[in-house]
C-alpha cells in the first residue's frame, strides 16, 4: 500500500471525527495491525515516540503525513527527542543476521550521525538506489585526468613544475581569470600523486558516506562550494598564484564532518574517535603544510608561482560554516531554518564581492601577475 492509499484509509475510518488536526496514537497503531499495512517498525516506533511528547497522547496529522512520506520537520525531530528513552526496541549494533551491506549501512549510521533514533531512521529507510555517485565519479575523473596528463607529461610528481602543465585548460590561472570555469575545473587537476591520493582517500572514505546518509544534492552542494570559495579565496588573498587540486571541496567535508563529530562528541558512536580525530587532524596539517613549502619554497626552479595553499583555509571555513549547518540538520528541511539563510547570506556575499574584486581590483591595484601560459 501506498502513501496516498493509507492517507486515504486513514480519512475512512474517521479517525480524526472532530477535525481537531490530531489522530490518537493506539488508534492509528490498531488500524496498522488490523489492516496488517506494511508500515516500516522504524516508523512504529517513531510514531510512539512522538505520541508519547503529547501529553493526550496524540499525533499531529501532519507530522503523521510527514512520517508517511519520509519528510521529518524540525518540531518532529524535537519530538523524536523528547521522547527518545521510550523508544522500546534496541540500538542498532544488537541487530543479528545482517548481511554484508547492512553492515556497511550500520557502520556507516554510527559513523556519520549522533543520535540512536536518527541512527535507527537512517539504518530502516535506507535504499541501495540511488548510489553515492556523485563523490565517486569526482574521484574517478580526477584520477582519470591525473592519469591522462601524466602519461602526457611523463611525470607523475610535482607536475605543475612541466612547462606544459599550466597551459590546461582545466587549471585557474590568474591570467585566464575572465574564463570563468576554471574557478571550478581545477579540482581535476593535482600536483603529483601525493595530493591525489590524499584527496581520494578523503573523499572515499568520508565523502561516500556523508553523501549515503545526506544525499547527493547536499553534499555535492557543500564540496563544490568549497572548491569555488577556494578560487575565489586565492584571486583575493594570493593574486599572483595559480590553484589545482580538489583541496578546497575534500576540506570542506572534512572539517564539516570533524565538527559535527566534536558538538555531538558524547552522542557519536564510532569506535577509536579521538585517536582519528587526532590522525585526521595531522594529516590535514602535514597537507597544509606541505603546501605552503612548494608555494614559497619550491623544491625545483619554476617559471611562475606554485599553487596557492588558500583553497585548503577557505574550504575548511566555509566547512565549519556551511558544511556544519547541512550535517546537523538530517532529514530536516534547511529552508526552514534561519541559520541556513544567514550561511547562505554570508556566502552569496563573499561571492558578490570577490567577482567585483577580480573585475576591477587587479587593474585598480596594478598587480603583477605572471603571463598567462
């Protein structure tokens, strides 16, 4: 039976007579078990859940609607939580006999989220399709175009010091700064392999799952727009340097993920989290680091600047920003929430004013930026 379908069942048998907008919960529950309806046990104990905040012990018609469709607004979540230690069934790791996939579906529950019942939402209604293509086709082109340029330049470490590297098209270059996809393009390009493999590791082993429990609209949201605050970031701050790499988006996650990890510390499940929070920490540092070496230090003789290192700071902000109000608010709507405007007031504002900068500021403060190749 449908959602439409048991919406309707609901209207036959009156089980709201006075119009009141609310639905007693045991009579909805006996309406399920008579008509044996294939209403999911998550969803049972949901409805419970939120029954049981209501001092009638009733349901919202509307959030009984909402739970029908999988659409959970922020008053349900509130709900959810005030009544989370009635919840009679157990957490997620007592569940036996899964197969594989559950499994990585469990591990990837206890991974990403803080609280047992989002856990235990995620871990029912969970479909195998869509997959998360978004972040594993990011990482098959850039490896493909890794590959491609290296076979071409035979040269596989620090190729951006081939004289051919930078005449790609993919590449921001502060020349080319009118062709206006490259402030998005260079996330296909890298240094060597050394930075390839830092980011698709990050991105398959953290990108994968944000994007499994939020969904391929908010996370690609959130990893482009780290790379385009990275560009854009280094035409401000760093006018005379070049960006490549994908550090800008896999920072944006990182440090979104990392964050949400420390606010719900206390709610996160996921086994050995301060020695990984302290290993994710170094190696995104070690990253930094190395970075800045090859920008101002670089190891060969070079015929311009090297790849600016702001792209890394600038996706790591608009992470703990941006990132950070999409990971709190599972299967919650953003457009209902005040902070999501503000994020995307301060982002559509930084936008404003770096195209006004690249527009007139280069001419106005004379910079002398290397010839384009």
């Amino acid at each position: 039976m449908d959602r439409s379908s048991l919406l309707q069942l609901i209207q036959e048998q009156q089980l709201d007579p006075e119009n009141t907008g609310f639905i007693g919960a045991e009579t909805f529950a006996g309406l399920v078990h008579s008509h044996e309806l294939p209403l999911d046990p998550a969803k049972l104990d949901m409805l419970v859940a939120l029954a049981q905040s209501n001092e009638q012990g009733q349901v919202c018609y509307q959030e009984l609607v909402d739970l029908i469709s999988s659409k959970r607004s922020s008053s349900f979540k509130r709900a959810i939580a005030n009544g989370q230690r009635a919840l009679p069934r157990d957490g997620l790791l007592d569940e036996p006999g899964l197969g594989v996939y559950k499994r990585f579906v469990r591990y990837v529950a206890y991974e990403i989220l803080p609280c047992e019942v989002d856990r235990r939402w995620y871990f029912y209604r969970h479909r195998s399709c869509p997959p998360p293509v978004f972040m594993a086709s990011v990482t098959l082109a850039q490896i493909i175009v890794f590959l491609c340029y290296g076979a071409r330049l035979n040269k596989w470490v620090l190729q951006t010091y081939h004289p051919e590297y930078m005449k790609s098209p993919l590449v921001y270059h502060p020349g080319h700064r009118a062709r206006a996809w490259r402030f998005l393009t260079y996330m296909f390009m890298h240094v060597g392999l050394e930075q390839l493999g830092f980011n698709a590791l990050l991105q398959l082993m953290i990108g994968v799952p944000l994007e499994m429990v939020h969904g391929l609209l908010r996370i690609s949201l959130l990893y482009l727009a780290g790379v385009l605050a990275g560009s854009l970031t280094v035409s401000i701050t760093d006018m005379r340097a070049p960006v490549v790499g994908g550090s800008g988006g896999v920072y944006a996650l990182c440090s979104a993920h990392l964050a949400n990890v420390v606010m719900n510390w206390a709610g996160m499940r996921c086994p050995y989290k301060l020695l990984r929070m302290v290993l994710a920490l170094v190696c995104m540092s070690s990253e930094v680091g190395r970075a800045v070496w090859l920008r101002f230090s670089p190891p060969l003789p070079a015929s311009g600047p090297q790849p600016s290192f702001m792209a890394h700071l600038a996706g790591a902000v608009v992470g703990v920003s941006m990132g950070l109000t999409i990971l709190r608010s599972y299967e919650e709507r953003l457009r209902d929430q005040c902070g999501w405007w503000v994020v995307l007031l301060a982002y559509g504002t930084f936008l404003l004013f770096a195209v006004f900068w690249n527009v007139f500021a280069y001419d106005l403060l004379g910079a002398h930026i290397p010839p384009p190749p």
